[in-house]
C-alpha cells in the first residue's frame, strides 16, 4: 500500500543516501560504465620535402623532437585518457592512401603542419574522414585558413593555432567522447517497423544499435531475483521523500525490470538502452514502466532513454560523456509572459549534478499521464547555467541556454519539472522550427518537442565537437 506522506528536509535526504550507501553497493551491484579505454590518437608531421617557410634551413628532426616532448607531457597530465601513437611524416599527398590503414583502430588524427605546402597532404587526411585536429604553430605555414571552409563543408576538422601546448588539453575530453560515441552500443526496443533506424548515426559517429525484441525485456524480467528487488525496493522507499500513489507491489516490479534490463545490457555489452515505454506499457509489453530503470541507469553514468527517442539517446552520449552530468530528457513549456521554459518529464536523473555527486530528493509516484505504475519525481533544486540540446539526424545539433531557477511542483503536466530563465522566450518559440532543416516532419511532435537539459554551460565543447565529427550547431536561443 502507499506510504504516507511526511516532511523531508533535503539534508536529511542526503545523509539518510550517504547512510544507505554500503547497504545499496551491497544489494545493487550497478551497471559499471564500459571502459573504453584512453582516446588513441594518430600523430602525422606535413612538410614540404624543402622547407621556404619558416626558414629554409629549418631543422624538421629538431621541431618534431619538441613537439613530441610536448605530447608526452600532455600524456603524463591525463594518464589513462589519452594514448598518442605513429608520428610520421608525409611529404606528399600521394603518400597518404598507403598511411589509411593505419587509422583503423585510432579516434582521431593529430596533425601538424611543420612547413608552407602541407595544404594537399591536409585535405586528403580531413578526406579520409577521421576527426583531425591541425595544430598549427605560429610561423609553420598557412593551412588554418581552410579551417573554415572545412567545417563549412561538414568535414571533420578544427584548428588550433598557437604556441601553448596546454590549448591541446580541452580535446583530451573530445577525443575522449569521440572514442565513446564510436565505441558505445545502444539497445532500441520499439514494435517491429515502427523502431528508429540507427544506420546514420552508425555511419557518422561509429555508435551500434541492436533491437531486441520486447520479449527479451519480459525474459529478463522473469529471471531477475524477486527478493533481490524486493530488497531494492525497501532501500529505494526508505531514501524517498515519500510515496504518494504506487503501491509496494509496483515499485518491487520496477526495480525487477531494472534488474532485468541490467543483465539484458551486460549480456548485449551496451551501456545504453531507450524503449517505446508509453506504448509497451499501454499494450502489455513491459511488465512495469522503466521510469526507475532509467533514473538509476542515468546516475550511474549508463543511459536510460524514454520513448524510444534515438536522437535524445545520441545527444545524451554526447554531452554526458565529456561533462559528466547526466541529460534530462523534457517536453519544455514556454511562458513568454515570464520569460521562462519549464522543462517537464514523468523520468529524471537523481544525480543531474554530476555523476557521483550527492542525490537531488525524489518522491515516488504514478506515471502522470494515465495514473498507473512508478515514476520518479525529482526535486530539481539546482540553480545555474543549464544547456538545452537534441540531435537532429547526425548531422545538425540545436542547442541553447539558459538558467535553472529551481524545483516546480505541480500537477499539471509531468512530474518532474525545472524552472529556467531564458533571454528571450519569444525568439526561442519562434526559432524552434528550426529543427525543421533536418528534414523532421511537422507532424511528428515529439521529435519537434523533446529536448535534453544539463547542468553547465556547455556550448563550447559541444562546438568542438561540432568542428570535429562534422555536425552543424544550430543556436535556438
């Protein structure tokens, strides 16, 4: 039966879940992130067989045994996030066909243009379509200037020009995803002809995509220990400010189904999973709503995606990999008579601050849009910058930002609600169909309406990645 309510203090929620931490570790055994491993990155040295610029009788041993001291250096300062291999040195362009092979298994190239006419060996390196960085000294030539034009043609390229090595160290964290987006698996579970195809985002970011049927998800349910959820969900009562609607019964179900999509995961080697959830529920596919899997999915640095949203499960990968805080997927609500967009889901993240960091408070309730099985209401009580984005397709990212003023509890609308500020909420209404570029139909409003908020302003990185992967970065607001 449902609990009743009572007064919780979000102190005594934090140090009641530090408290619970070695009974939860214990009973719970959560998903481990894939480890991935260091980013490997490909070093290459373009030069001109004879030197003009910057000086004729520039020593090439010399420079690249400086620039290779510097790599190592950054090495030492990210042990275990970034491996450099090769360093050759290409003299022409006929010389990179033979070199490809050798990017099979590497993330990202590294390139430095050591002298002026590097240009052609430059362009047929960015052709090959890996993710290259030009590191371009001061005085070793002039091929940053094509920087723009390669972004401009969707190749995946940036530049750095400078003298500090140190402005490497903001790509450990790029390469870092590149590599996770590359090397992470994601399970899409959606009735047969209605599932997302994953085939571009296979093709622009490496991502795997497998589709188990709903039948794995029930398989896994029944084999998952009842008593262990049973003792799941005594913890995950305890630690709740309270329970308003669901009955006991339930939430032992959902925490079950987690225990299931766990192992389904382990099993598929995927650390992401997002399923048609409404509609498996309403048609008996589920044997409980994933709202719980989801949350604890999320805190846990895996990724739990509502609605069978491909694009909102891609754009999680991205944005959770490098900042490590996990994406409120959310069917925003714009009042322009306030300048403010609420940002509302029946599903949320309790660690939206940072994986690791402590809890937000949550209130277990039913699934507000037909009052039935658990979701989980989080008291968002975090206030700062916030970032608001959505693939759209591999290739266009929108993105936005604005500033979270706090919690909303209302029974309108979903249960878990974020107030943010915004600029101006009329410029943001109106640029919304800018998602209409990507080729979205207008009818389908879900793909028109969701959007992923996260803590943190992180539109730059996510235009590095932008430059780098070849995606165009669409500002809304």
């Amino acid at each position: 039966m449902s609990q009743n309510s009572f007064p919780f203090t979000r102190r005594g929620f934090v140090m009641s879940a530090a408290g619970a931490g070695a009974v939860l570790s214990a009973q719970t055994q959560p998903l481990a992130a894939l480890s991935h491993g260091p980013a490997v990155v490909k070093k290459v040295y373009l030069s001109a067989r004879r030197a003009g610029w910057p000086r004729p009788d520039m020593d090439l041993a010399q420079e690249i045994k400086e620039i290779e001291a510097n790599l190592a250096g950054l090495e030492k300062r990210y042990p275990g996030r970034i491996q450099f291999v090769g360093g050759e040195t290409l003299y022409e362009a006929a010389q990179v066909e033979p070199w490809a092979p050798s990017l099979a298994e590497v993330d990202a190239v590294l390139a430095f243009n050591m002298t002026t006419g590097a240009y052609p060996m430059l362009d047929k390196v960015v052709a090959l379509g890996k993710p290259t960085l030009l590191f371009a000294r001061p005085y070793a030539g002039h091929d940053w200037t094509h920087a723009s034009a390669f972004s401009q043609l969707g190749k995946k390229a940036d530049v750095v020009a400078s003298s500090d090595y140190a402005e490497l160290d903001p790509y450990v964290d790029a390469f870092n995803t590149i590599r996770h987006l590359r090397l992470s698996k994601i399970l899409v579970v959606a009735p047969e002809g209605r599932q997302p195809k994953g085939a571009g985002y296979s093709q622009h970011f490496g991502t795997t995509f497998a589709h188990p049927p709903y039948a794995e998800i029930k398989a896994a349910f029944a084999a998952a220990s009842a008593e262990e959820a049973r003792a799941m969900a005594a913890d995950y009562i305890r630690l709740a400010v309270r329970v308003v609607e669901p009955p006991r019964n339930e939430i032992e179900d959902s925490l079950r189904l987690y225990l299931g999509i766990q192992d389904l995961m382990r099993r598929e080697k995927a650390n992401a999973i997002t399923i048609d959830c409404l509609g498996g529920f309403g048609r008996g596919d589920l044997p409980a709503y994933p709202c719980i899997a989801f949350s604890k999915l999320n805190d846990a640095g895996q990724y739990g995606v509502c609605e069978c949203d491909l694009e909102s499960t891609m754009t999680q990968l991205l944005v959770t990999s490098f900042s490590s805080k996990p994406g409120f997927v959310s069917d925003p609500v714009f009042d322009t008579s306030r300048n403010e967009v609420i940002h509302a889901h029946c599903v949320s993240a309790t660690a939206m601050q940072g994986i690791g960091q402590p809890p937000s408070p949550y209130i277990l309730r039913t699934h507000l849009e037909d009052h039935k099985g658990v979701s989980v209401q989080v008291l968002l009580e975090g206030k700062g910058p916030v970032t608001v984005a959505r693939f759209c397709g591999p290739a266009k990212f929108l993105v936005s930002t604005g500033e979270a003023t706090g919690n909303v509890d209302d029974d309108r609308g979903c249960r878990t609600k974020m107030c943010t500020k915004v600029t101006d909420a009329r410029k943001f209404l109106r640029n919304y169909g800018m998602v209409n570029i990507s080729g979205v139909s207008p009818s389908n409003t879900r793909d028109l309406l969701h959007r992923v908020v996260f803590y943190g302003d992180h539109t730059e990185m996510i235009e590095r990645l932008g430059r780098l992967t070849g995606f165009q970065v669409i500002h809304e607001l």
